[in-house]
C-alpha cells in the first residue's frame, strides 16, 4: 500500500506541515503502508529542506527504513517502511 501528502496547499503554515507529516507517517503505521510519498513540490527548496529535518527527528527517523529522493523530480520525497 502507498499513501501520499501533497504540500502545496499549506506551504506557508508551519504548525499544519508538521501535523500532516505526523498524520501521515502515523497513517503509514496503522495501515501497515510500504511507502508514502510526500510532495513539497520544486519552489525554493525551503519546504523540502524542512521535510527532511522533519523526517531526520531521532524519535520520527525510528518509524520509518529509507528515504528516497526522486530522480526526476526534486520536488517529491519516498518515505519507506518494513512492518514486522
């Protein structure tokens, strides 16, 4: 199963970027998702950056295996997991 979180529309709210990047990796868990892609989009780079420092949080890095950045498109994000 893939989920997938798209940014644009709350670029600009830090406190609601946060709560999606939290509801969806908790999302991933429940549902036993193998990968979720998440999609800050290309802009400045900001958002993407605070993705990853996001992501990189000791306690959140714990509940995912891997990241991946696209290839193709900088402006999207491969969150992965192993369920046991």
């Amino acid at each position: 199963m893939k989920l997938k979180l798209d940014l644009h529309d709350i670029y600009n709210r830090g406190g609601e970027i946060d709560r999606a990047l939290r509801g969806i990796i908790q999302e991933a868990i429940q549902k036993k998702a193998t990968e979720v892609e998440i999609i800050p989009g290309k802009g400045s780079g900001q958002l993407k950056k605070k993705v990853l420092r996001f992501l990189d949080q000791k306690e959140i890095k714990a509940l995912y295996h891997r990241i991946d950045k696209d290839s193709k498109n900088h402006g999207r994000l491969f969150v992965y997991f192993k369920h046991k």
